[in-house]
C-alpha cells in the first residue's frame, strides 16, 4: 500500500479527537458570531478561511466595536505570528527534498493542534499525515461554527460553557503522553506555564498583547533549551 495514503488515514484517525473539539469550541463561537450579527454564511464563511480560535474571537470584537480593515488586518497579525514559528519547525521535520508545494499547503492549516501531533511524529514527517490531520480536524471547525450559528441559542447556558473549556482539555490531553516519557519535555512545559502566569499578572507584561506573549515565550524556552539539551542528528531522526 502506498505510503503516503497509509500516512493520510493515520492523519485522519489521530484527527478525529481534534475534530471533535473543534466542533465544540467553535459552537460557541458561532453564538457569538451570530450575535455579534453575522448572518449564517458569513460565520460560516469566517471560520472556513480563518483556522485560528484566538484570531476569530479577537476579530468578532473589532466588528462589534466597527473597527477598520487596518486595526484587523493589523490585530490578525499579531496574534497569528505564532504559526509561522509553528511552520518553521515543521519545516525542519520535513524530508530535504519535500517539494515546495506541499510546505504551503501545510503552512495553509497549522493550528496548534494540528501542529502539536505533526511535530511530535518519530523521524521524518510525511506531508500527508498533516494533510489528514487537516482532514479531519479542519472541516470540525466549520460545523462547530454552523452549528452554533443555527442552533446556538436553544441550549441553555450550563453546557455552552462546558463547551467553551473543551480546546483547552484537548491540548492537555496532546501534551501529556510525550511529557510523561520525556522529563526535560515535562521540565519544559511547568517552566512555560510558570513564565506564562507571570506574563499574565505581572505589571507591563500583563499589557502584552496574547499573540507576542505566545511569541515571545516560544522563542525564550525553545531558545533556551535548543542550547542547554541540543538534540543530536542521530537522535532526531530517530525520534
């Protein structure tokens, strides 16, 4: 069987679990959307082009202030730089002579999600279990969004808001595996929590905006610990 579709349906089924997530998380943002007053399409629309929950609630409220295209277009940019340090990476988990056509369509449905089980990959990474990760995660997404544009408003309040924690459970349950086999990558993740809840609270770290914290926390632990722990080739590729 060819390789690249036994990669594709690995993809599809590790997706699924994100897929369902997606559908909760973005159910409520479509009640916002719909509220917010975007028609059914629209909301639809918005999450088939936009991959990214803290962009799309940071944008619907620059709608409801009727913000310019500018203080969007600006808005989108700090808070989704993160990816591009996300396709980086991916970047270098990728075969030398990957074509160039595939890095983009990557680079076109990174979300932190799909990011987290494509980097975490042993040895080289085929572009097709990303693609089916993006399968069958992204589509979860746009249902979530249409489900809470249409029906949003029928449900009470109480599992709406069991809802809206959902993304951040499944996150959780991405990163725990590996940190329990791997002390440093546990080590790592208590450090990033600790300098994150101090960027939180702490005065002028707290006025940072959420997309440069994520960058510049990205950058500071990485970099850190890229040249305490460097990983060998040898190692890398076995991983």
């Amino acid at each position: 069987m060819d390789s690249s579709f036994v990669n594709w349906k690995q993809g599809v089924k590790d997706g699924i679990p994100i897929c369902l997530g997606y559908i909760a998380v973005s159910f409520t943002f479509g009640i916002l959307a719909s509220n917010a007053g975007l028609t059914t399409s629209q909301g639809t629309l918005m999450s088939a082009t936009n991959y990214t929950s803290a962009g799309q609630f940071a944008a619907l409220g620059l709608i409801v202030a009727t913000a310019t295209y500018f203080e969007l277009a600006i808005t989108q940019l700090v808070i989704n730089l993160r990816y591009c340090l996300m396709s980086c990476a991916l970047s270098q988990k990728l075969a030398a002579g990957t074509p160039l056509y595939h890095r983009f369509i990557m680079s076109a449905g990174v979300t932190d999600e799909v990011f987290a089980l494509s980097v975490s990959v042993r040895g080289k990474l085929n572009p097709f279990y990303t693609y089916g990760l993006m399968t069958a995660a992204l589509p979860g997404w746009v249902l979530g969004t249409l489900l809470g544009l249409v029906l949003g408003n029928v449900l009470p309040s109480r599992p709406l808001s069991a809802l809206s924690v959902a993304l951040f459970g499944m996150f959780i349950a991405i990163i725990i595996p590996p940190a329990r086999q791997n002390k440093l990558l546990m080590g790592l993740i208590i450090l990033s929590m600790i300098i994150s809840s101090l960027f939180a609270v702490l005065p002028f770290l707290s006025d940072i905006s959420s997309g440069i914290k994520i960058i510049i926390l990205t950058i500071l632990i990485a970099g850190v610990a890229a040249v305490l722990f460097p990983v060998s080739e040898e190692v890398e590729d076995e991983r």
